[in-house]
C-alpha cells in the first residue's frame, strides 16, 4: 500500500473554498482508479503549525498513485487551491514488508 498525505497552509480560508475542496475531494474518491482513500481533514494538532489542514490519501500501490499525479482530477484540484497555498509538506510511504 501507498500513501500519500499533503499538508498544507491555506491562505484566506473560507467555508465557500473549503466545499469546494471537499467537492473536488468527493469526484476523486468516487472516480480514481487504484485509490482506497482520499480524504481532505482539518489539522486538530497543536504542533501543526500553520499546516491547519491536510489531504490523506492511500493507494493500492504506487504505481496508482503516479496515475493520480497525472489525472485531471488532480489537475482540477491543483488548480483549486494553489492560488492560496502559502506552504505545503508532503509524506510518500509505502508500507514495509516483514
């Protein structure tokens, strides 16, 4: 399994943007093929930082995840909230065989 998780600090945050986002976040879980979760959450954590909210994603592999880097719902989503993205972390890991 791979997952995929962006954290992020937004730039004017409104509730009209954040249903976009979850809009836009609702079309790639019910269309991505190879995804198994795709969630878009508000940081709870003290520690976060300006990072005050994140996107968690696992795929069944990550060959799934490079087809969603290159798939227009990406591209939608980019293109939604990169105009008001002052930071952004990003974690990619796969899971460890024992």
């Amino acid at each position: 399994m791979f997952h995929h998780t962006v954290m992020v600090n937004f730039i004017a945050v409104d509730a009209e943007f954040l249903q976009a986002v979850e809009g836009c976040a609702e079309r790639i879980r019910g269309a991505q093929d190879g995804l198994i979760e795709f969630g878009f959450h508000h940081n709870d954590s003290s520690r976060a930082g300006a990072f005050r909210h994140a996107f968690v994603s696992r795929f069944h592999d990550s060959s799934a995840h490079d087809r969603f880097q290159t798939s227009a719902l990406h591209d939608e989503l980019k293109q939604l909230i990169m105009p008001r993205v002052a930071g952004l972390v990003v974690l990619d890991h796969q899971d460890q065989v024992s």
